[in-house]
C-alpha cells in the first residue's frame, strides 16, 4: 500500500511538503501541489483519516446505534425512513455514518466504536435500556436520542408530538360524529404509546366522552390483528379505533375482513406514523403523519451543534405532525 512517505519521494519533496500539498496549504507552490496531487491519484492515495484525526481531535465519523427490535431495519417502514434523514444530514456535512445494529435483548456491551472513542459523537434510534443508555452517556460523547422509550433530561432528544397528534386524531373521529371509540397500540411503557394513549383520554376527556376501559387493547408491537379483534367481539362494539401506529391499524384491516365486516362502512379506524403503506391501503388508512426523515436530520444537526459546542446545554425538541384524510373514517 502506498504510503505518504512513498509520494513524498515520488514527488521528490520533503513529507512535510508533500503532506502540505495534499491538504492545500497555502504555503506550497501550485506546481508543487500539482505534482504531488498527481502522484497521489495515479497510485490511489488518500490521507488516513485517523491520523488526521490525531492532529484534529476529530474523527469526521458519527456513530448511529439501532436497536433492532423484532425485525431488520430494512423491514422498519419507520426507521428505515429515519435512518435516511440521518445519512442524508451527516453527508451534506462530509462526515462518514458507522451503523451498528443491537438487537433489544443484547445490551450489555458498549459497540467498540464508542468504547474507543472512533466516532465525534452517537445518535440512539430505537428501543434502549435505561442502563444502556446511561452508559453511553457516561463515556462523555456528544449524544442525540431519537423517539427515545424514556425521556432523559441530561441528554439531546428529538421527539414527536405525540399527544397532540393523538389528539387530533381522536377530535377527528369525534368530528366525524363517532363516541364509542377504541385504542390499541403497543406497550404503554414505551414514551411514545403512553403520550398518543394520554392524547387520546384527553381529546375523550373534553368533548365529555366516557373513557370504556373494554374499548383499549395494548401490548405487543405488531399485535393490531388480536387488539382489533377483541375491541369488535365486546357486546357494543366501538364504531372507531384510534391506532397508535400504522402498522397495528392495517394488521387490523385484515380482522376487521375476517369478521365479514368492512372499513370504513362497519368500522372507522385511523392510525399514526403515515408510513408508506398507509396510502397503498384499500381504503387508504386516515393517519398522522410523522415527519420521520427530518426527526433524523435533526438529530444529527442537533449533534453537530453540541460537537461544536454551540449547545450548552441539552436540548429537547418536538418535531410536528400532520392530519392526513384518506378513506378509512366514515361520517355518521
């Protein structure tokens, strides 16, 4: 492998000179730089970026931990959306993205890459442990959490605005003309789920609506089949569901059929995260769109700040959302 010993004498210059010319220094002559540029290309030289990082202190890489839950990324409508915000953001800035995947039951060790210090700072997409995270937080790299399942006040976050959301989409059934209506959604132990249940109870809460504890189904991630099911086997059944992602929304388009009944004619449900799906959905699943690339994008400007320390001081931000009509929700 060609070294830069080896274009220095090539070049027939010093190593300081020929390490000048290749970072563009002003202090090296046009030809010279000319020359020595020339060289490096013809034998595909490029600087070690960890020497360079030794002089700089920087490593130009940003770790991105996934924890990958049930499923892989790829398959992840959600994250897999994030994760391009994230390597959208961290190349407009000509900084290298490592990815290390953990699966939710392995969280015992930190990925070498933080044990080591190989990256400028950490970004946490997913589901952790609370210890877990404590531990990346105490090797005293700059960290960014997003959609995180707890909120920790001495570290950068990027949420959604999960109750308003929930709230505008119970309103909108309660718009529709709809009052018995149902909640499903994965483990209310989990930030997100509890903050869409708690937008939920509210917009009931206000518009004088008994909460029916019979009409809330919660548990499992993708569980939509079994939550739907049960809601529609109650004596009065709901004429509504609220789904707090899409995922448990379109699992429970396929029980709703199986019970001889239809969407949106029988039974009204709208969802939250608008992946993909959702508009591919017969009928089309009414949802909340969560805007998931950006909440990756601005995690990692989040991240660059508090790298160049222009955050002092951790900072929270709520990413918004939106209301999308489809054809899922029936006006009675």
């Amino acid at each position: 492998m060609v070294t830069i010993k080896d274009i220095a004498r090539l070049a027939n210059v010093s190593l300081s000179t020929a390490s000048k010319a290749l970072n563009d220094r002003p202090d090296v002559s046009e030809a010279t730089r000319k020359r020595v540029k020339e060289i490096a290309e013809k034998y595909n030289f490029s600087p070690n970026a960890f020497g360079k990082g030794l002089k700089s202190k920087t490593t130009e890489n940003i770790g991105v931990i996934f924890c990958r839950e049930h499923q892989p990324l790829s398959g992840n409508p959600f994250y897999s959306r994030v994760l391009e915000g994230i390597e959208s953001e961290i190349g407009m800035n000509n900084y290298n993205l490592i990815l290390h995947l953990i699966p939710e039951c392995n969280q015992d060790h930190l990925p070498k890459m933080v044990r080591e210090k190989q990256v400028d700072g950490v970004i946490l997409v997913g589901i952790f442990r609370q210890d877990f995270v404590s531990k990346i937080i105490g090797v005293e790299l700059p960290v960014v959490l997003i959609d995180p399942k707890s909120s920790y006040e001495n570290c950068n976050q990027v949420f959604i605005d999960n109750e308003h959301g929930a709230f505008l989409a119970t309103q909108y059934l309660i718009k529709a003309g709809h009052r018995k209506i149902g909640f499903i959604s994965g483990d209310l132990s989990r930030l997100s789920f509890r903050q869409r249940y708690d937008g939920f109870v509210k917009a009931l809460k206000i518009n004088k609506i008994l909460l029916q504890k019979e009409y809330v189904s919660t548990g499992g991630l993708e569980q939509g089949y079994q939550h739907v099911k049960k809601l529609l086997s109650v004596k009065n059944r709901p004429t509504a569901i609220f789904s707090a992602n899409d995922i448990n929304a379109l699992y429970g388009y396929k029980a709703i059929q199986d019970m001889e009944l239809k969407v949106p004619d029988d039974i009204s449900i709208i969802g939250f995260d608008d992946i993909d799906l959702a508009r591919f959905a017969s009928p089309g699943l009414t949802t909340i769109r969560v805007f998931k690339q950006e909440l990756g994008s601005i995690g990692v400007r989040t991240l660059f700040k508090t790298i160049k320390k222009e955050i002092q001081k951790p900072v929270h931000t709520i990413v918004p959302i939106q209301l999308i009509e489809r054809e899922s929700v029936s006006h009675i």
